[in-house]
C-alpha cells in the first residue's frame, strides 16, 4: 500500500512539475513523453495490430538518447546508482530524485527484455538502472524485468499436462 500512496503522489507531484514547466523555452518532459505516444500512455495496446504496452529497453534507451533531456537524466540516473552509497544519493541528492522524476515519463520506465534476446545483459541493465530508483527496502515482488507471458504459451502446456496423465493409466508390458 505503501508504494501505491508514493507512486500516486510521484504522478501528481510530475503533473504540477509539468504545469509550471510550461512556461518554460524547453517542452517538459511529460509533454514530450505524450506527445510521442509512449508505452504506457493512454490508447497504446488496445485493438488489434496496436503495439504492445512496453518497448524494448535497448530501443526505449535509443529513444532516451535521441533527447537531449532524457538523455542527460538517464547519465544522471546512471552516476546515482554507483557506488556505496546508492540509497543515501537516491533519498538525498535533489539532482538523482529529478533525473529519476522525470525518467518515470520516458519510454525507459515500461520497458521491458525478451529472454535469451541478443543483447539480453545490456537490456536488464537498462532496465533495472529506472527501476533499481524506484524500489524501497529492496522490495522488488511486483518488478519483472520480461516481457509478459503470452496466454497462448499457458494453454499448450494445459494440453501437454493433460496428454501425460490420461498415460498414466496404461498399463505397459
């Protein structure tokens, strides 16, 4: 219930950080996140032929790193989680807790890896770089760093399951 209370709180805090940032020269970050329809966005992954709910971390890091801002954060991020002293920079330092702010509304923060995909090490450290700033007492129960389990996969294994115990019963000379 916890994480729920500061995940909600997280988004009202971006959404008044966005509405004083429009008056900015530079579009916020929110504002750049929707309007390039990522992951996660209301309208992505509904219908057929619509794209999924996550991207690949190793394309999300792509799309960070095509801007300027996203990507400036995400080496911010990435210095943060260095070292000793992680949680003490992470609860402490006002820079790590806005790189981690604003990288909440990047392609980077759904991201998701295939198992055994090529570059698999690369994508989990991009992955878990977001999500190792999001974690509280190495609470990590609802975080998985795959893409989900298609159902159809569960249903050859119910048929698979099945076969072997109708077996079970012949009698074998």
């Amino acid at each position: 219930m916890k994480s729920v209370t500061v995940w909600m709180c997280v988004h009202i805090f971006l959404l008044l950080l966005d509405e004083s940032a429009s008056s900015w020269e530079t579009p916020s970050a929110l504002s750049v996140s929707l309007a390039s329809g990522s992951p996660g966005s209301p309208g992505t992954g509904s219908g057929p032929g619509a794209q999924p709910e996550w991207v690949d971390c190793i394309q999300a890091s792509d799309m960070c790193n095509q801007n300027a801002y996203c990507s400036s954060r995400y080496r911010v991020m990435r210095q943060c989680l260095v070292g000793k002293e992680k949680e003490a920079m992470l609860d402490n330092n006002r820079e790590c807790q806005a790189a981690l702010e604003v990288l909440l509304v990047s392609p980077l923060y759904d991201c998701r890896c295939k198992r055994s995909m090529k570059k698999e090490l690369q994508c989990l450290q991009n992955y878990w770089t977001i999500h190792m700033g999001l974690t509280e007492d190495g609470d990590m129960d609802d975080s998985s760093p795959y893409e989900p389990v298609a159902p159809s996969r569960h249903h050859d294994a119910f048929r698979l399951a099945s076969i072997s115990s109708g077996t079970s019963g012949l009698i074998l000379n």
